[in-house]
C-alpha cells in the first residue's frame, strides 16, 4: 500500500504524502506536517500499534519479575493519570500560542504517548482473563449489567466530547471513552450475554479483512469519487452503499492476493522449524 501512494499519486486521497521512510520506520505519527501532507495519514495508529507491540513486552517482563497487584494498580493509575496530565498541557500551551499548524492533530491526536488509555484497556482485560480467571469468571454472569454500564459510559464521553477538539474531552475524554468500550468488549466475551450470544453473519469475514481494509479505505473512498466525478454529493444511503461496497471490494483484493499469501508463508516456515526440546518434569 505505501508503495502506491508513492508510485501512483492518482491512489492518494490528498497530493501531499510524508517521506516514506516516516511510514517504515513508524515515526510519522510523531512529527507529520498535517496541513501539507495528508495523504495515508491514518498509518498513525499504526504506529501506535507497533510502539506497544515493541515497548510493552518489557514492561511486562519488568512488572512480572516481582508480579504483585499493587504494581499492576500503580501502572494503570498511573497510565491514565498521565495521559489525562499530558494532554491538558499540550492542549493548554497550544491553545494559548495558537501556532500556525493543525497543532490538535500533531501534538495530541496523533503522538503516542497521548493514546495509551485504549491500549491500556486491552491489557487490563486480558490481564484479568489470564491471571485472575477467577474474578473473570466472578464477573461474568454480570455482562448485561456491564452493557448498561458501558452504553452509560459511552454516554458520558460523548457529553465529553461535545466540542471534539476542546479540552474536556481530551483530557478525561479519552479514559472515559476507553474504559466504556472495554465494558462492552467484556460483555461480549461472555457468551450467556444480552450481545455475546448475538451472531452476525459475515462479522468474521469483515474481521478478517479488516486491516486491509484500514489501510485501503481512504484511497478508495477517493478513486470513487473520481469515478462518479462528484455525482455521489447529497446521495444518502445510495453514496453509503456504493462506498461501502467498493471498500470492502478493495479490501478483499488486498487481503486475498497480499495478506493471505504471507500469513500462509509464514505458516509454513514456522511448521519447518523444529520444535524446542522442553526440560523433563521434576519428580
């Protein structure tokens, strides 16, 4: 996909693109200059993505050499106590010297270090599920009442988030966003809940298609309007339909001639490596 954006410009959904070492490096969250350079500017989260799939294994290296609950507590207060310090800094200073950027996108939207609540949300719930299975299984018979919960809680940050670019919610917004959408995820791993127990045909398949299709989605978006050459304004659920469709289109090619080759690859040159010899139980 970066190698369109690079060779073909008529792919890109804006004219002007980072250097493409930002992208493969996963930097370009970090300094992009979001008035000129548009185009794939989504990879963002994919380099947040990539900075926790790096930075988080030693932390959790360093949290379970001397593993206790209160260093696990300590950590996410601290996460989210930080996040919220964090932003409202950046939001204040910037708001005060109001420079001549997109400086909510550049240095809050964007950065790092300003979206660790979602990925923090993550790792609590899979911590409870893999080492308080007990309290998991405690908890589960409550899933319809975390459903209110967290539809309450979705509630509050989109009060929050009213002015979307404003201080209050992106400050506390994003906890409170975090933390109401990890309630509904819980919900729906408990399969004798109000949704866990829901099955929508085709789910799977968009699941599977789904990062192709993130990183698609744009330039699709903009090869249908040259396409329809603007014809699509004001079309409603008929400009929906087409859109959706041509992504998912545009998604599955990816996914089936890119993605699934070198998941299948990398299938296969795991299975050829041989198996490590586990030490013989002590007696």
């Amino acid at each position: 996909v970066l190698a369109l954006y690079l060779l073909v410009p008529g792919f890109r959904e804006k004219p002007g693109l980072e250097p493409w070492w930002k992208f493969a490096t996963f930097i370009v969250n970090f300094n992009i200059d979001y008035t000129l350079n548009q185009a794939f500017s989504h990879a963002w989260s994919l380099c947040v993505e990539e900075h926790f799939y790096l930075l988080f294994p030693l932390l959790a290296w360093w949290m379970l050499r001397k593993p206790s609950l209160a260093k696990v507590v300590a950590a996410c207060v601290g996460v989210v106590l930080a996040g919220i310090a964090l932003r409202s800094a950046i939001w204040l200073h910037d708001a005060a010297l109001d420079p001549p950027r997109n400086w909510f996108i550049e240095d809050i939207y964007y950065p790092t270090w300003c979206r660790l609540d979602g990925l923090l949300a993550g790792v609590v719930l899979a911590t409870l599920k893999t080492f308080r299975p007990r309290w998991w299984a405690r908890a589960a018979p409550g899933a319809n009442v975390a459903v209110l919960l967290g539809l309450a809680t979705l509630g509050l940050a989109f009060w929050l988030f009213r002015e979307r670019t404003g201080l209050l919610g992106n400050s506390i917004g994003w906890p409170v966003l975090s933390a109401g959408l990890a309630l509904l995820v819980f919900a729906g791993a408990q399969r004798g809940g109000w949704i866990g127990r829901w099955r929508v045909p085709g789910a799977g398949w968009v699941a599977a298609i789904s990062y192709s299709l993130y990183l698609t989605h744009k330039a699709v978006f903009h090869l249908v309007d040259v396409a329809f050459a603007g014809t699509l304004a004001g079309r409603g659920l008929v400009a929906f339909a087409i859109y959706a469709v041509a992504s998912l289109v545009g998604a599955a090619l990816l996914h089936y001639s890119v993605e699934r080759p070198f998941l299948r690859l990398r299938e296969r040159a795991l299975a050829a490596r041989p198996s490590p010899e586990l030490p013989a139980p002590a007696i």
